[in-house]
C-alpha cells in the first residue's frame, strides 16, 4: 500500500504543471491570521504522510434550497411542512457538470484518476487521500506539524493554500487545511456531576407553571422529573415516528444500560454505522454521552422507535506512522450518510461542538447548510448550546479561550458552532424546581451567520434591554443562540450496569429532543407532517408554549455573562417546553 501512494507522488510531481492549469495563477483560497491561539508550529510535515482532503464542489441551487426550507417551516406559508425527497434534495445539492468535469481535470494533473475519489452521494463532495507532498503541489502550500498545546493533540495543517483562479468559482474548500477545530476529539458537552444522591428531598415543589414537581427533582433529575416540568406525562405516542441521537469518538450507546434505566427488558434502540462506527455493547465500553443521549432522548419519547448513529472517531493521531490521518472533520461524513436515506427520524439531537472560531467559514457554511437540508427534508435538528457560559467559563480574563483568533488578541465572547448556526435548534440548561438558568449554559451571538429573521423581534428586544453593556465583546448582527432550554444538573443515568450523575447542555439536548418527537407524533398521528425545522413556529405562535425563565446567568471571560430575564434571552432562549400547550400550537398550525 504505501509503495503504491509513493509511486503516486513520483507521478504526481512528474504531472506538476500540466497543460490545461498551465498559465492560469494560483490564487490564495483561504488563509489565517497567523498559527491560531492555542496551537504551536512543529516540524514540516513528512512529504509522504498520507492525509485526507474534501474538496467541496459549488451549488448553483443552494439560494433554492434555502428558498424551500423558509417556506417549508414558515406556518404562514402555504408550502408550510411540505418536504423535499431524498432525490429532490439531492438534486438541489448537485454541483455543475462543468465543475465536476475541471475538477477531475485538475485532480487528474495531480495523478489522480477516477479510481482515487470518492464522490459523495449528492455528488457535491470529493474526498481525496494523498501524500502531503501531492498535497502541497496541488494547494501551493506547505504543511507542518501542529500540536495544540493544551490536549497535546496534533494535526497536519497549514494557515493558508491557494487553488488555480481558474477553480474558484467550482471550489467552495479544500478541508482540512486551514480548520483547526478539534472535532477529534470533539468536545462533548457533558460533565459527570459526582455520584447520585443518596438521599432525596421528600414531597414537592412548585414549578414556575404552578404544577406540583417531586422535590427529589432539586437532588437529581429522571425521566419522571422531566414529565411533571415538561408536562408529557399523560400522552401515548402512537404512530412510527422515530427519532435519532448521533455519537462520535468511538462512545457506545449500551442496550443493556439502556433496558435498565427504563426498568423494561423489551425496550430498546438501534445503532447505526456510519463511515466505519463501531458498536461494542461491553459494558465496560459503553460511553457516558452516548448512554445519556439514548436513555433521555429515547426515554422522554418511549416507546417510539430510536436510532443511535456511530460514526467512526479515531485515536489522536500520531504525526509518524504513515497512515491516513483522520479528517478531523465529522459532519459532512454523517451528512452525507444520513441525506443518503430514503425515510429519516423526526427529530435528530447533538452533543457535541467546538468553537466557532476555529471553523473555517466557508466549510461552517457549508455543514450549516446540510442541517438547513435535512430541515427541508422534515427533521427537526437539536444541537446542545455548550458548556462554557459566554466564553470557557472561567473568571480569568486572560483565559486564551476568550481571545478572538483574527490576530487582534482581543477579548471576545466566543460562540460555539454548529450551536450558532442558523438552521439547527439550540437548547441551553436549566436547573432546579422552580427552573432557573444552570451557568455553563452557552449563548452568544454568531461572527459567520446573520441573525435570521425569525428572531428579530426577540433578540431585539433583548438587545434593547442590555443597552451598552458588553458592547464589544459580543457581535449584536450575529444569530443568537440558545433558542430554547431544558434542564441540564445531575441527570442520573445508567453507565455500565451502575447508576451515576451528569451534567451539561448534553442533557438539555436529548431531553427537548424528545419532547419534539412526541410533538411530531401528535402532528403524524393528526394526520399532518412532521415539523421539520422548528425555529419559525417556536419564535412565533410557538413561543407562549414556553416557561420562560427570568434568573440566572452564564458567566465566562471574566464576566458574569448574560442575565436570563422576561422573554428570550442567550442564556435559557424561549425558555423550557411545556408539552401540552407546543402541542396544541403545533396541531393548529
Ligand atoms: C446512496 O444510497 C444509494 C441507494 O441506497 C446507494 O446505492 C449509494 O451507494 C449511496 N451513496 C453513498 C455515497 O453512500
Ligand atoms: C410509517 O408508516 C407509514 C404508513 O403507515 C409509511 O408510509 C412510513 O414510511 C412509515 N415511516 C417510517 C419512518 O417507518
Ligand atoms: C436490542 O437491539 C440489539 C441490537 O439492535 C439486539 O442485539 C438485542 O437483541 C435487542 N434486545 C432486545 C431485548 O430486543
Ligand atoms: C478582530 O476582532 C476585533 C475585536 O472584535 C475587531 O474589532 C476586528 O475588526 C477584527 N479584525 C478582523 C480582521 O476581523
Ligand atoms: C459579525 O457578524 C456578521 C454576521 O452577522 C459578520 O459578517 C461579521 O464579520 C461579524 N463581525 C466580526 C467582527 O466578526
């Protein structure tokens, strides 16, 4: 095997300057201000370390799939809650022919024949494995070795490459090269809070709504817990609608932790493989998010059918074995896989994400717009809003995790992606009975994506009441996140046969996710379709189905955050879901 990759670099430095590009200027792509905070330069990369690349094709019809998913999810709309098929939305995803046809020419310069791709299903994605010596032939770059000085990971990257300007316009990325996002691992926004309890509160408590909630609910939050806040205790789902959670970095959701949870030896999930995901139900391998994700996500939803999706993560990659380094880059993988199916799960929740910054822009937009895809195609997309307040949660102002990476050094709330963007539901924490806002939950205000019109007038008005404070530290055109909360401390849930707390927007996730599924099966059952991408009816005639939640605050940056109060807020969004009424609001619509 690695002979033959060597024979390829001996081609493709023999094809360097082949005709067709021959003449036409390399042009700079995308480039960094500099090596990112956190990150340190090594030593060049070795020429024949293999590395994977995306190449992402142009979408003449994104501003078309853009167009359906406003009108789909709009409940003024007559198209409301009309989706696409898997055809119709692959065909809005395809690139050009003539950009397929001068992309295979310029790879073919590089010694790359058909044989050496693989096309993503829609057609929009190419991924390539070469040595970096092709690499920074085909990029006109170097690349080097860099470790994140904190984690010790390290990754192959470089902070600038250049295609042919005869490529531009065809080529929307060539990831990873400049995205220093460590999706690898991928931060999961869960914390264990300790063990549980050993003994509870007795009797109840009011919730904010008036209802009587067992006072235990302080100590620990379950499934029953959720019910008496949520108010869904009563509702048997009836029809097929599913719903799924997705996993990375090699977290196993356990079928046996999971029956146990529920007290019911019939109950159970499926777990899907994607992209080489693995399933190792030993107990001693099941994974604390994972197991979290399917036993609230799937519990609250019970017994509607769950999927857990396993999408390959691998060990930290070591910069001198020669082997492929992993992409470092988990979503358009299970993107790809997922707008690949025919039928898909209501609702779909995530737990995992780093911070915007060190996303490239054009690959966010380009992940975004995938979430934006499969709202279209009828799946309500969750994402947790992150566990570090308004920056990474710790009161030294100096912390390099608050510093803005665009060369400035500033101080700067730092936003959390895929949270901030504009097409996914982002749910923030809570905690106690009566619920106020729990401090890790993340909010903030996007630097790459708009604020969305359906936000407007909430975000807005939040603005208006924050006046000056904070100006400069957060970006007020950017969309606003969370959308909506749920609670988030000390979930007890069932890790390799043992019960044990958690904490994090990892609980709040799941835990509204499946809210929305027994929503969407009302609607089904009703006779209607699914919700598909939620955001426009929630801010809407959505948002009265909400316990707002006016207390608390999430510090970060040396700062005490910002306020939860009247209305939406970056802290707790809409606020926590009541069942009943966002169940009446969506069979009216
Ligand atoms: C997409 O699905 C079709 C039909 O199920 C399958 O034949 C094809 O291989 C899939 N494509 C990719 C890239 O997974
Ligand atoms: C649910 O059942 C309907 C018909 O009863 C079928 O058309 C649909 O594909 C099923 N959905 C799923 C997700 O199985
Ligand atoms: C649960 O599902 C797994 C895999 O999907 C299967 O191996 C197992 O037998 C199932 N258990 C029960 C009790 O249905
Ligand atoms: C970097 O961030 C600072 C602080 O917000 C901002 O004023 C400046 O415009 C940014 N610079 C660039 C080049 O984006
Ligand atoms: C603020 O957000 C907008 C998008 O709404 C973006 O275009 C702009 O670059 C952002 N500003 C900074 C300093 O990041």
């Amino acid at each position: 095997m690695r002979s033959a990759w060597l024979t390829l670099v001996a081609a493709a430095l023999a094809y360097a300057a082949a005709p067709s590009f021959r003449g036409c200027e390399n042009k700079v792509k995308d480039s960094l201000h500099g090596v990112p905070q956190g990150w340190v330069q090594q030593a060049p990369a070795p020429q024949d370390q293999l590395i994977q690349l995306k190449i992402a094709l142009a979408q003449p019809s994104a501003h078309e799939l853009e167009k359906h998913i406003v009108e789909a999810s709009d409940p003024a709309h007559e198209r409301y809650g009309q989706f696409l098929s898997k055809e119709e939305a692959h065909e809005l995803m395809a690139p050009e022919q003539g950009s397929v046809d001068i992309v295979r020419e310029w790879l073919a310069t590089h010694g790359l024949g058909e044989e050496h791709l693989y096309n993503s299903a829609a057609g929009d994605m190419v991924t390539i494995r070469v040595p970096v010596a092709v690499a920074e032939s085909m990029l006109d770059t170097k690349f080097h070795v860099y470790t994140h000085a904190a984690s010790g990971d390290s990754a192959i990257r470089t902070t600038a490459y250049s295609l042919p300007e005869l490529l531009h316009d065809h080529v929307s990325f060539v990831q990873p090269t400049t995205m220093y996002a460590r999706f690898k691992p991928m931060r999961s926004t869960m914390h264990f809070a300790g063990g549980v309890k050993a003994t509870l509160a007795a009797g109840s408590v009011k919730s904010a709504a008036g209802q009587d909630v067992d006072a235990s609910c302080n100590d620990e939050i379950t499934l029953s817990c959720l019910q008496q806040l949520y108010n869904f205790g009563d509702y048997k789902p009836s029809t097929n609608t599913t719903l799924a959670v997705t996993g990375y970095l090699e977290e196993y959701a356990n079928n046996a932790d999971f029956q146990q949870f529920l007290g019911d030896d019939s109950a159970n999930f499926t777990t899907t493989l994607v992209n080489g995901g693995k399933n190792d139900q030993d107990p001693s391998a099941a994974g604390g998010e994972a197991n979290l994700d399917v036993q609230y996500a799937f519990g609250v939803a019970q017994p509607l059918a769950g999927t857990f999706y396993s999408t390959a993560g691998t060990p930290p990659f070591t910069p001198d074995k020669n082997e492929p380094t992993n992409g470092n880059e988990p979503y358009i993988d299970w993107l790809d896989f997922v707008l690949n199916q025919t039928s898909l799960p209501s609702v779909i929740s995530t737990s995992y994400g780093d911070d915007e910054q060190t996303v490239p822009v054009d690959y966010a937009q380009r992940v975004c717009q995938g979430f934006q895809t499969l709202g279209s195609r009828g799946v309500s997309v969750t994402f947790s809003s992150g566990d570090s307040g308004v920056g990474d949660g710790s009161s030294d102002p100096s912390s390099t995790t608050c510093i803005a990476n665009n060369g400035t050094n500033a101080i700067k709330f730092l936003p959390a992606f895929p949270a901030s963007c504009p097409y996914v539901t982002t749910v923030g924490a809570t905690q106690n009975v009566p619920e106020v806002a729990a401090s890790f939950s993340g909010g903030g205000f996007s630097n790459i994506f708009a604020r969305p019109s359906y936000q407007d007038d909430a975000v807005s008005a939040f603005l208006t009441g924050l006046g000056d404070t904070y100006a400069g530290l957060y970006n007020a055109s950017g969309r606003a996140y969370p959308d909506v909360s749920a609670q988030g401390v000390n979930f007890d849930i069932v890790l390799g046969g043992s019960h044990t707390g958690v904490s994090g927007t990892s609980c709040s996730s799941p835990a509204f996710a499946g809210v929305v599924a027994l929503v969407n099966d009302a609607r089904v059952a009703a006779g209607k379709a699914t919700l598909g991408f939620l955001n426009p009816l929630l801010y809407g005639a959505g948002a009265g189905a909400f316990n707002d939640i006016t207390s608390g605050n999430n510090p970060g940056c040396g700062t005490e955050g910002f306020s939860a109060g009247t209305g939406w807020d970056p802290v707790t969004g809409l606020g926590t879901p009541d069942f009943d009424k966002l169940k009446t609001v969506a069979l009216d619509n």
